[in-house]
C-alpha cells in the first residue's frame, strides 16, 4: 500500500490495491489508519511481512486459553488464513484502520471529471 496526500493528528490514509479484501473492499477504496505497536482487539490491520509496507489483513485473537495466537486473513476467500504468534504480529504491524473509504467511481474515472 502507498500512503497518500491525507495526513492529519496521526491518522493517514491509503489506498486499497488489488483484490484481496474483496467484497468488502475494492481497488481504490481508501483506508484510515492509524499507528499500532500491537495488537489492540479485533479489527483490521496494516501488517508487513516483507518490507514493502504492508497489507490489509483483518485480524482476531486464537479463542484458545493460554495461547497466544493471531488468526490473520484477507476479506477475499481467495486467499487464505494463517495463524501466527502475538509476538511475530506485534513485530510486522504497521497501522489499524479506523475508517474505510469506498469509493463510487475509479481513479481513471475522478481524472476524467477534472
């Protein structure tokens, strides 16, 4: 994901790319995120695995006590689910998105209306 013009009292916004978070989001959907240092309850996170910046990935607690687990998938069943430490996510997440943005018309077509 690029971070984008928006910034303001620590919350940025970025713009969905591909379709990994289909239906619920579609390329150029805009997400509001702001910074995480752990996980902090169920939601959607920007998490990065390989340095590029991130991914989407909604995100929930292994209801399984004594474990300390994180369930980690895209919206689109295309993809698939992984579990991982609360440790490795707390090293790999980036953001959590406070606001998702759905956007009516494509980018090409906003350029268009200019």
């Amino acid at each position: 994901m690029t971070p984008v013009v928006f910034e303001h009292s620590g919350v940025r916004a970025y713009e969905v790319q591909g379709d990994y978070m289909a239906p619920t989001l579609r390329s150029g959907d805009f997400l509001m995120v702001r910074h995480a240092r752990g996980y902090d309850g169920e939601g959607v996170y920007i998490l990065d695995f390989r340095g590029d910046g991130g991914a989407a990935y909604r995100a929930e607690r292994v209801p399984v006590m004594g474990r300390r687990e994180v369930r980690i998938c895209h919206d689109n069943p295309a993809y698939s689910r992984h579990v991982i430490g609360l440790d490795e996510f707390n090293d790999v997440v980036r953001a959590k998105v406070v606001a998702e943005v759905r956007m009516k018309v494509s980018r090409a077509q906003l350029m268009e209306m200019a």
